[in-house]
C-alpha cells in the first residue's frame, strides 16, 4: 500500500476534524413507571424515526426500578412515577449531575368496566355493594400511595380495609379490574383513557392526594440518553404526554 504524502495526509486528518462525523446508533435501556409506558412507547417511536438510535423500555414499578438501580441494573433512564426516588438516587450520585427533573403530573380516578353512578367519589367507595377495590402497593408504586391519601382523606380506612386488593404496580391493578376481580380500582387516568376495553372512570379530586410528580433523571449520559430526553421535554413531547391524560409543567400552572 502506497503511503500518503505529509501534505495530503495532514489535509485528510484536517477533514476528519472539521466534516460533521454521524453518531454512533445506540440503544439505550429505559426504565419507566408502569402507568407510563404506553404514552413512553409512543415518544420512543418518534425518537426512532427521527434519530439512529432505539430504545428497549423496561416496564415496573418505581419502587422496584430503585432497587433494581442499586443492584447494579444497566439503566441508562429512568421515567419514575414519583420525585421520591429520582431524589434518592441524586442524593446518592447515581445520575448524570442537573438531569433530574418533572416531566408529568399523573392524575388519579376511579375505574370501573360497569357504568358507575352518578355519585362522587365518597359515595361510590361508600357503596355497601362495593366488594373488592384495587389500588397499586403503596411502598412501591406512586399511585398506590396516592390511592391511600384518597382513602385516609375521606377516612375510609376501616370501612375498605377488608374490600382492598394490591397489585405490585398500576398494571397489575388495573388489570384487577379489566378482569373483574375488582368493582372499582383508583388507577392513573392514562390507564383509563388508553384502555381497549369499555370503561367508564370518575376524576378523583386534586384535593384528596398530593400531586403526583413523576420525574424522570439519566443514570448513563450519552448523545442518546441525552436526545430522548429532549424529545420528552419538547413542545412535541408535551403534546404527546398531555393528550395521554397527564398533566405537564406548563399545563399544570394553566390548570
């Protein structure tokens, strides 16, 4: 093989430096709250047409996605459905410093496949008829705990305490009730609106739960990890997120 001379191996090395290089395709592995995977599936879908990158979403509670980070799990985002872990997981320097941030507010109701009457919610987790109602675990999943704000707010502890069943996540309770092996379930509304089956829901009040804050923080920084999380955050994100039946930062004050 002839070698080049100086001068036309110096120019080439300087067309190295200046010409834009492509990327290199990733995949990066996503965790995410199981209450927003659907609307995540959807954004990682615009992410892929629009980059050379793919993602492989991991679905679980938020709860279960923090122990998982501490074991060593190759995270490199994490889409929690609360601020408690992202906060944790800052505190012990498991994240890309200044990623940590909201990125929707999950919003509660009650979720029936029965029509449900017109009654509020009091009265509908009231009902002497009620026999089993489905919430997620509250140690491990936002929504559970949320779920157990509305039933201490409207002091109904002792009257549901024997009619509650727990899933791990919001998945899992939902699907208590899509099943019937629950009248009612206190679900996130993207659930209820993104469902396949008929379904009829009643918006829990803001008033009877803390907001939900689900934040989100990247545990392995990269190009990739850096451009998904933009994508969220973008105008088109929020749209994308807000019509799923969330709030966002912007529409939050709005609200």
């Amino acid at each position: 093989m002839r070698r080049l001379n100086k001068p036309l191996a110096a120019f080439f090395s300087l067309l190295l430096i200046i010409l834009p290089q492509r990327g290199v395709a990733e995949t990066i592995n996503v965790a995410v709250a199981s209450n927003f995977a659907e609307t995540l599936e959807q954004l990682a879908a615009v992410f892929e047409q629009q980059s050379e990158h793919s993602i492989n979403l991991i679905r679980g509670s938020s709860g279960r996605h923090y122990g998982q980070i501490m074991s060593g799990a190759p995270f490199d985002v994490l889409l929690s459905a609360d601020s408690l872990r992202t906060a944790q997981l800052e505190r012990e320097g498991r994240i890309s410093p200044d990623t940590r941030q909201v990125y929707a507010y999950g919003r509660l109701v009650l979720f029936s496949i029965k029509p449900l009457l017109n009654q509020s919610v009091k009265e509908l987790l009231s009902d002497p008829a009620l026999n089993r109602l489905a919430t997620a675990n509250s140690r491990l999943a936002p929504y559970g705990e949320a779920a157990m704000q509305v039933i201490d707010s409207l002091e109904l502890n002792t009257a549901l305490s024997r009619k509650l069943i727990t899933g791990e996540n919001i998945g899992q309770t939902f699907q208590f009730v899509a099943s019937g092996n629950a009248d009612l379930g206190l679900v996130a509304l993207s659930q209820a609106l993104a469902s396949p089956i008929t379904g009829f829901y009643k918006l829990v009040p803001d008033s009877l739960y803390r907001p939900i804050e689900q934040e989100l923080v990247i545990l392995k920084d990269s190009s990739a990890a850096r451009g998904f999380v933009a994508l969220i955050l973008s105008e088109a994100g929020r749209q994308i997120i807000t019509e799923a039946g969330y709030l966002t930062a912007i529409t939050a004050v709005g609200n």
